[in-house]
C-alpha cells in the first residue's frame, strides 16, 4: 500500500482538503496503516487529479484563501478497490523504545524506569484516543481495525507491566558485576 491508495482511501469516506487528508493521514485515523508526510500528499492529490482519480473543486473562504476540496470519482473508486484487492505487505514494526530496552542493562536504572513509564503513558494515551473513537463508530469494517489497534495497545501495556522486572534485574545484575570487579 502507498500514499496513493491512502488518499483514495480517506476520500472514499468523504470529501475534503489537501490540509485535512494530511491532519488524518500524518496524525489521525489513519495515521496507523501506511508511512507518509506532509510532503508526500499534496504532490499525490495532483497526480491523482491528473488521472481524473479525483476531482476538485474550490470553494469561497470568507476573506481566506479558496479551498480546494478533493472528492474521489467513480474511477478512484474501482481503482482503490483493486488496490485493496493486493496482497498486503507484512507489517512493519520499528521502535525506538525497544532499542532502548535492548541496551538496558548497560543504562542508568533510573532513566530506563523513566523510558518505560512514558511508553506506558504513550500507550495509555493511545488507548484512550482509540477507545474513544471505537465508541463513536459504527461501520464494521472501522471497528475491526480500530479494535486490533486496541489490542495491540493493550498487549503491549500488559507486557510492560509484567515484563519490566526483566530490566530491572538484567540493571541490578549489571551493577552487582561492576561493584565485585571494582573491589
């Protein structure tokens, strides 16, 4: 999947600027599916419209600038379903958190405690904020995806919480070496 299908993706639910797609893409609803920038949808939506995947149209803005809204045509439509007809790619998963966790032993307890309880807030938070919006769903489709992502949240925050005293006795071991060679 890419940017491109992205964009169909979000129009296919409703119309919207090139400002808005971006906000869900970058940071919204569905910023969890696909990797990409501000940078790489603007030149995406004039792609799109140059092969008639989209249209545009622009509206008055009370003293603003015009708005350019997008709407999917019927074209995008079939196109986006077949591009949903693909295989998908394996997920990706990268975190700096783990790499952090990796190294743990060789780290201040104290800092990798402070790691641990801000990924537990980050977790929470996203929790919360996807909690929040599978209460206000009503399309299946959204619910499924919305409640893996609660899952996967709730997982990881269990596992940490469970699992953190793995890192707290790799440090202590560390530190108990180091202390016996000083002597």
């Amino acid at each position: 999947m890419n940017t491109r299908t992205l964009c169909l993706g979000i129009l296919f639910f409703e119309d919207m600027t090139g400002y808005e797609i971006n906000k869900l893409a970058a940071e919204g609803r569905f910023n969890h599916f696909i990797e990409t920038s501000y940078g790489a949808i603007y030149p995406t939506l004039n792609k799109l419209t140059e092969e008639g995947l989209v249209s545009l149209r622009q509206e008055a803005n009370d003293g603003k600038p015009t708005r350019k809204i997008y709407a999917l045509t019927e074209t995008g439509r079939d196109t986006l379903f077949s591009a949903l007809q693909e295989e998908p790619k394996a997920d990706i998963f990268k975190s700096e958190f783990l790499f952090i966790c990796l190294y743990s032993h060789y780290l201040n307890s104290g800092y990798v405690n402070t790691v641990l309880n801000k990924q537990l807030t980050r977790l929470n938070e996203g929790l919360n904020r996807l909690g929040s919006a599978f209460e206000k769903c009503e399309h299946k489709g959204s619910k499924f995806a919305i409640g893996y992502g609660v899952a996967l949240h709730r997982a990881a925050i269990n596992y940490i919480n469970s699992h953190r005293h793995l890192l707290d006795d790799e440090n202590e071991a560390l530190h108990d070496n180091a202390a016996e060679a000083a002597e």
